[in-house]
C-alpha cells in the first residue's frame, strides 16, 4: 500500500516545503566544516563526465554517501524494463515534451522557480538545463543504467548532492536572504515531488496530448521506475506516487498551489524558447513557442491558460498549426488508424528537436549524446555523438 497521504492537505504539503535532504545535506555540512568541498566538486563534475568508478581518495562522508544512495531500485525489474521500453520506442517525444511542456510547467511554479533563478546560469544558458535533463533522461532509461556503478545512477547521486550544495549556498547568501518563511526550504520535498511529476506524469499527459496512448501496465510502469528514481534522489517515500490516479492527485494539488505568474518564470520561459530557436535550426524559428502553447494554452490538467501566464510569445500560425493537426488526426483515428499520420507527424518534429541539439550541442563543445543502441532506432537525422 503507498504511503501517499489519501487526503494531500495544504498543512501536509506546507511541512513539506520546510524539509529538505536530511541525509545529502549532513555530507554537504561535513565537507564545508572540514574545507573540502571545492576538492569534492571538481572530482563529482569529472565523475559524472566520465561514468568512472567513485575515486577512492574521496572524503569519507563522500563515500558513505555514494554507498549508501547505491540501490538497489526499488521497482520490480519487469516494471523497469517496460520503463525502459517505452523509452526507447517514444525516447524523441518524450525529450520535446520535456523541453516544451515540462520545464515551463516548472517555471510555471512560482515559489519553487526561484530556485532556478538564483541559480543565474539558466537565463543566460538556458540550453544548458535542455541537454542535462535529456543526458540524464537517457542514461537512467538506458539498459543497465540505473545498475550499480550504472551512468544513470551515478548522474541520480549527483544531483541529490548538488541540490544540497545550493541549498546552502542560498541560505548562506547574506546579499540575498532567501524568504524561508514564504518560499519555505530551497529545493524542498514539495518542490521536489512536483518536478518529479514533471518526468514521469506530465510526460504521459503529454503523450497522450499528441494522441500517443500507452499501454496501461507501461504508463504505470514508466510511473513507478520514476519513483523508485525519487526516491533515490532523496524524495520522502509518502511523495512517491504509485498508481496513476495518486499521481494525478498529487500533481494537480501541487499545481493548485504553486502554479501562478511570476517575473522569474517569465523570464526563464522566455531564455528557453530563444534557446530553442537559436540552437534547433532545422525547425522554423516560430516553433519552439508554438508547441509551448500546444501545451500550455489549456494546460490538460487544470485547464488554465498556463502560457499567458508565462507570458509566451505569439508565434503566428505556428501556434495553432500544432493543435489543428492533433485535434484533426484524433478525430479521425479511426480512419487513419493507430500510430499512422498523427504518430509520424510528432514524430518527425521530434526527431529534428533531438537532432538539433545534438548538433548544437556538438558545435558549442557541450556534452550531449543519445546512447547507439536507440539512436538509430530513432533514425535521428544526424550523426552518432560520443560522451
């Protein structure tokens, strides 16, 4: 039985947002005591560039810590394999319905958006977060990824420790205090369960908005390894959805109280859109803000206009040209059949995102590749590129 609350009540959620990472944030604390923490930053970025074994001249609490986020997962192997599946076979629409339906909705968050704000390399980089998730994406779905020493796990254990190092940093921050009070924890537990709904039920809402339907056992597989994922990452168990309908739930309310305008989700919408356009030239410049509001003009959800509120730029007839042809090839999928011109329509508008970043990514000297074994499975429009 989940240990997901039945009633997820505003005084549950409002404790939530006061607690953080009990276990990453104790290493943080040790290494600043001790002043190795500059050491232990420059070794986690090579290991998690390089997939290499954890060094063995790392601090203590550094390797306490990787031993003890080791796994295994707590998700039934069938259950991940179907995960890892559903991957492979709609790995480019679930990347371009991250980058265009995922992260706004994050931005969307006006509390929990501040965090990336602070961070201040996103508005100047936003790219830089589209190939981080996609590289983290694909490695923890790649087969043996979430294995021990696995590449998925490794980038998984990073990133909790990462989020414990900003945590303190924007406490610390004497030029700008941080508003624990309104804002409750940097990267706390509600903030935290809603981006894990970002990867796992707003990607399905999302499919399924491009009238791209799983199975019932894969949606709930693909569900279930992303909160084995959670908790990994430091979620509290009574966050981790595992059903469907509870993941509706607690999606929905932490929408209910979070989603709202703010400069700073306005601001980063704006960055990734150009970003989009700069770096993903084989679609037409109005696309990137096109299929934001394919998303986000009548969010799916909580049927609000999420995309004013972020302030989304027109982008022409781009912008219902996406919706006219979902709502066209729905309409008449009984004529045209499962998976046919609806299907190949995202399809291709998804493997060109894929392969623009690629490129991009490869012209700029950044890190971003798509595993062999699926590459070409995709039939990606561009060449292999290797980590």
């Amino acid at each position: 039985m989940s240990p997901l609350p039945h009633q997820l009540t505003d005084a549950f959620l409002d404790a939530k947002r006061r607690q953080g990472d009990p276990l990453a944030d104790g290493v943080v604390a040790e290494l600043i005591e001790s002043g190795e923490i500059d050491r232990v930053d420059r070794d986690l970025l090579s290991l998690l560039r390089n997939d290499q074994l954890v060094p063995a001249d790392l601090p203590a609490p550094v390797r306490e810590y990787f031993e003890q986020t080791e796994g295994p997962l707590a998700v039934d192997p069938e259950a991940l394999h179907r995960a890892q599946n559903v991957f492979a076979t709609y790995g480019p629409e679930i990347l371009m319905v991250l980058g265009f339906y995922s992260l706004p909705a994050a931005y969307a968050a006006h509390k929990g958006v501040q965090v990336l704000y602070r961070t201040a390399f996103l508005e100047k980089r936003p790219m830089r977060r589209v190939l981080e998730t996609s590289r983290m994406l694909a490695a923890v779905m790649s087969p043996d990824g979430l294995a021990a020493a696995g590449s998925g796990l490794r980038m998984i254990q990073k990133v909790r420790l990462m989020h414990a190092g900003i945590r303190h940093m924007i406490r610390t921050d004497q030029d700008r205090p941080w508003d624990h009070d309104v804002l409750g924890v940097p990267i706390n537990q509600e903030d935290q369960a809603g981006t894990l709904m970002t990867f796992s039920y707003l990607v399905l809402s999302g499919l399924e908005q491009l009238h791209l339907t799983l199975d019932p056992d894969d949606a709930t597989a693909y569900l279930l390894t992303w909160s084995a994922i959670g908790r990994l990452m430091g979620v509290d168990d009574d966050l981790n959805p595992e059903t469907m309908a509870e993941a509706a739930t607690l999606t929905m309310t932490i929408r209910r109280r979070q989603i709202a305008g703010s400069p700073e989700g306005v601001a980063l919408t704006h960055a990734l859109i150009d970003g989009y356009a700069e770096w993903c030239d084989r679609l037409p410049e109005s696309m990137p803000a096109a299929m934001v509001h394919f998303f986000l003009d009548d969010d799916a959800l909580m049927h609000q206009n999420v995309a004013a509120m972020l302030e989304v730029p027109p982008a022409r007839w781009f912008t219902v040209l996406p919706r006219l042809l979902a709502d066209f090839f729905g309409a008449f999928r009984f004529l045209l059949g499962r998976g046919s011109m609806q299907a190949r329509l995202a399809r291709w508008v998804s493997r060109h995102v894929v392969a623009g970043l690629m490129e991009a990514a490869d012209a700029r000297g950044a890190t971003f590749s798509i595993p062999d074994h699926v590459h070409d499975d995709w039939k990606l429009p561009v060449r292999r590129a290797r980590v």
